[in-house]
C-alpha cells in the first residue's frame, strides 16, 4: 500500500503498550488494529483499565506505543521525533477532558484563544477565531464571562470552543460529560454530533455511559487492551446547536 490517498484519516496496527518492566509491566495494549475515516464519529467504550484511554492518548500522540504502526494521513507517526509529534497535535487535533481545565480568572474568550497564542497569531486574528468558536458552540454574548459566572455545561462549551479554535481536524473527547448532570450532558453531546455533522470535524469520544455512546455513528469496545468489538451506530436526530441557541 502506497500513497496517502490509500489511507484512511487513521490507521493503526499491530499497536501495543506496555507500561513497566519485568515483573511490575503491565501490557495495556495488546495488538490493536483500528482504521478511522474523516468525519467519523466514534465512540470508544470498555470497562476500568480496558485501554479505551491508553488508546486515545496514542491517537492524540500525547503518548507513543511500545510498538506497532500508527497512521495519521498516510504518515507514519511513529517516525516522527517529540517536535514533530507536537506540531501535528497542534496542526490537526483537539483535546476535551473531564476537568474543563479553565484559566479561573480569565475571560471566555481569553481562554479560547490560548492556543492561538502559543502559536504566535496577531491579536486580531486570535479575538476573531475565539468569537467565531464560541459563536459555533452556542456562547456569543459570553465572550466576557469568567468560568465562576459559567454553568458548568457552558464551561465545557467554553472547552470545546478551545479546542475547535485551530480548525482541527480531529477532536478528541475524553469523558467530556463525566462532571455533568444529564440535562448538561445532552447538550454537550448535541454539540459534539452539531460540529460532525455540519463542520465536519471527526470525533473519537471516550466515555463508559451507553445514553453519551448513542451519538455516535460508530461504537468501539476494548476489553483488557484488545479491541472486542466495532459496530456501526445509527445516531441519534438531532437539531443544529445554531437553530437551539
């Protein structure tokens, strides 16, 4: 197989992951081959310690496997040194946790636009691309807000906005619902279907909540570091962010 166009936006194989030596290693990967296309939707579940997080922070390249291939547009990252690694995570992916991760007394928008700053963009270019991102998740008028005047549904939006600012490619969500009540968390879900399906931006979720699991297109199990399963999922119907806001 040759060219970049033969590959899918992702491509793993054969990846494992051992963490530890001797006695004390434990393999949190076991060989798992895994292909995800442009604008997905997958969510990736699977009991404590099946390796579902171990995964994503590969697919992130926040950590590399002990060994195996990982694909990312036909390169192989797994030739790419630290530097490398990091400007492709700035280039094409965005991370959402659990925690919101927030500057507590820094604006909506001067959050938004962190990453936007460490990537050296002008002052116009950065107060532009955070309005228009928090205008995508649903929070224009709150521009000026602090995370302590945010509920915590809007924090997460402030998160997400964050993470979509750079136009990635790839957002990666780690239990993006994990710290809100369920009303909160069907509007986080609403938005993270919203910016797949109308902005084409490809989502890996992981989460251990079957009603979060239903939004996406595709669900993928681990259990104990092995891929178990990978079914299609037909996603819930939804209304645009822009048409509830």
């Amino acid at each position: 197989m040759s060219g970049a166009e033969q590959f899918p936006l992702i491509r793993l194989r054969n990846i494992t992951k051992t963490y530890g030596q001797g006695a004390l290693a434990f393999q949190a990967l076991k060989g798992v081959d895994l292909d995800i296309e442009q604008g997905d939707f997958v969510a990736i579940m699977g009991p404590s310690g099946s390796g579902k997080s171990t995964v994503m922070n590969t697919l992130g390249c926040l950590d590399r496997p002990t060994s195996g291939q990982y694909w990312f547009r036909g390169v192989p990252v797994q030739g790419l040194d630290r530097d490398e690694r990091a400007r492709l995570r700035r280039r094409y992916f965005g991370f959402v946790f659990q925690g919101f991760h927030l500057l507590p007394r820094t604006s909506a928008q001067e959050n938004v636009e962190l990453p936007l700053l460490y990537r050296g963009e002008s002052t116009a270019q950065r107060h532009a691309a955070a309005r228009k991102a928090l205008e995508a998740v649903g929070l224009k008028g709150w521009e000026h807000h602090t995370p302590a005047e945010l509920s915590g549904g809007q924090q997460q939006r402030v998160a997400i906005a964050r993470a979509i600012v750079s136009n990635p490619l790839v957002l990666l969500a780690d239990e993006p619902t994990g710290n809100l009540d369920s009303q909160r968390s069907a509007e986080i879900m609403e938005l993270l279907w919203d910016l797949n399906e109308r902005h084409g931006i490809t989502v890996l979720m992981v989460t251990h909540e079957p009603e979060m699991a239903a939004y996406a297109r595709r669900i993928v199990r681990f259990v104990d570091g092995q891929l178990d399963s990978d079914q299609p999922n037909q996603p819930l119907p939804l209304r645009p962010v822009a048409e509830e806001v």
